[in-house]
C-alpha cells in the first residue's frame, strides 16, 4: 500500500465503487500522489485531482514516472531563457551562447537544445574560445534526455557534470492575493543587493529585467525587506526565481506568501503555468513545492570544460577573491 514516503511519486491505484458503474465495479486513478493520509489526493492532470477514500482502494503501487515530451522541454528551456536574459549572447547554429560577466549559471552558459552547425568537435572549439574571449570558463546547460549525446560527448571530452537542477511546474488558476505580499515591476535596491551575489549589481540589474512583464514581490517589516521573489513572464509561462526569507524570518509561511503573490500576478498577465528550478539535493525544497501544488517536469545539469575552467580560476582569483561567488550563483 501508499503511505507518506510516496508523496510526489506517481502512482496507480484501483478503487471499489460504492455503486458499480456500466462495465465494472472499480475504477482506476493514475498520477502524482499529493497526500496520503485520511484521504488520498491524487493529481491525475494540471489543476485536477482526485480524493480516494483508503478504505476503498483494492491495489495501489509506485509506478515510473510519465516521461515529459521532448516538445514540452524544450518550449520550456527556451521560454525560461526569455526570462533569464544574457546580457550578450551569440547564435552557433542550433546552440545560444550567452554572456553575463559571471552571473549566474544560466546567463554563462551555452543553451543546447538542438545540433550545431559543422560537427560537435568544431563547435565546442568555437565555444571554448568565445569564453575564453571574455574570462569566462566554458559550461553548457544540458537538458535532460534532449540533450542526451551532447552530454555523453562532453563526458567523454572531460566535462565536468554540475548542479542536477529540477524544473517543477504548476498550473496556475488565476485566483487573486490579497496577503502582505508587494508587487512592483522593478527590483528594489535591497533586492539587487541580496541577489547580485558578489556580481556587480548593474549586470544584475540588467538580467533581471524591469517592466510589465517583470514582477518583484516584497514583504517590509519595519522598513527591512525580509522576504523577497522574482517572476517573469514569457509566452504562456511564469517563470519563478530569486524567492528568499531572511534567516530571522524563517519557518514563517512568508516564501509560500512571495509564491502566492507572484502566482497572481503571472495569471493575470496571461501566464497558465508557473515553473521554478530547485536543485536536486534539495528535498526539503521540493517537498514544500510538491505541498503546493508543482510537480517535477525535467531536471537539466551544467557540464563544466575542468582544464580550462581551472585555468580560469587560478588567473581570475589573482585579480578579485570577491568575484568568485558569481561562478557559483544560482540559477
């Protein structure tokens, strides 16, 4: 039987009807368990579930999860660049180069989603050499099946795999916020100081955006910002990031009250689903967004040239300790 530890897993399970229908006496439910206690939720498709009585279940098991279409992957890898920004960025065949003077994984890396042109070998030279033009180590973000063989030609070139990565998204229902939450279309100078990390805050500013399709909520108390997020929309997507609670506000419900806000604010500018990245080792994280309501989509890895990212390093940490932090900023 199900229990808690199933929880976010997707499951099969087959009830008995308290009147049989025309063809049967039971009926089956596949998808994502969402609770499992005195009733089981049960997310059968985006903003549907079901509620099964565990009295009534005749068999019920773990089953692999659905595989996510390639089509859908790579919408949403493309519609997430959108609204992460580079802040230059150069086509190589199917490949997007971008640049973001090291900020952040996302905006330094190459987005990979369908062949280059003239082979892999000569385009990664050309990779190597456009980071290289701008001190920057050379990394591509890799999509999980669909980029499969870039991945196993980078390993075996020597690439470094780094930060497993899961995109869980959610449909969004369009209902309205009414909590503590502020939204307003441009980052705030305390947002841009808690999320540069150590990147200089015009480059920040820069990715991050500002305008109607830019949402920043804030929770102030007493002046302070203690509680802050990111959304962006693009398409039919609201891209979430950058959601934080001051560690003396913790434990508080205020990230579930940044999410709620941002929610709003993405429905009503037209978004029908929300995404956000989660590092796979986080699971107290992923479970807090499985409570709420986002299901795991893809995961997606960066793979990291070592020789010449070591090279990087060893030169850069002589001109600005500081600096460092951006090579390892999120997302």
């Amino acid at each position: 039987m199900l229990g808690p530890e199933h929880v976010g897993r997707r499951v099969a399970v087959r009830v008995r009807l308290a009147e049989p229908e025309r063809g049967g006496r039971f009926r089956d439910v596949t998808g994502e368990l969402v609770e499992a206690g005195a009733v089981w939720r049960i997310r059968t498709g985006p903003g549907t579930e079901v509620a099964v009585a565990p009295g009534t279940v005749v068999a019920a098991r773990a089953i692999p999860p659905k595989p996510t279409p390639f089509s859908e992957i790579v919408a949403t890898e493309r519609l997430l660049a959108e609204t992460w920004p580079a802040v230059e960025t150069e086509r190589l065949g199917g490949w997007v180069l971008r640049a973001a003077e090291g900020f952040t994984n996302r905006a330094n890396s190459v987005l990979a989603l369908t062949a280059p042109e003239g082979g892999t070998d000569a385009a990664v030279a050309a990779v190597e050499a456009w980071y290289a033009a701008r001190g920057l180590p050379p990394k591509f973000s890799t999509a999980g099946p669909v980029t499969r063989r870039l991945e196993d030609e980078l390993a075996a070139r020597g690439w470094e795999p780094q930060l497993d990565t899961v995109v869980m998204v959610k449909a969004l229902n369009g209902s309205g916020y009414r909590g503590e939450a502020v939204v307003t279309d441009a980052p705030s100078p305390e947002f841009l100081a808690q999320t540069a990390r150590g990147a200089r805050e015009a480059v920040a500013a820069r990715v991050l955006g500002s305008g109607p399709d830019r949402g920043y909520a804030e929770i102030r108390r007493g002046g302070a910002l203690i509680a802050r997020g990111r959304g962006a929309t693009a398409g039919d997507l609201l891209a979430l990031t950058n959601i934080g609670t001051s560690e003396a506000h913790r434990r508080q419900g205020l990230g579930t009250e940044v999410l709620a806000a941002l929610e709003a604010w993405g429905a009503a500018r037209g978004a029908a689903r929300a995404a956000l990245q989660v590092e796979a080792d986080n699971a107290p994280a992923i479970a807090m967004y499985r409570r709420l309501g986002y299901a795991e989509r893809y995961r997606y890895r960066y793979r990291v040239g070592q020789a010449l990212a070591a090279a990087f390093l060893a030169g850069f940490a002589l001109r600005s300790n500081a600096s460092l932090v951006a090579l390892s900023s999120r997302p």
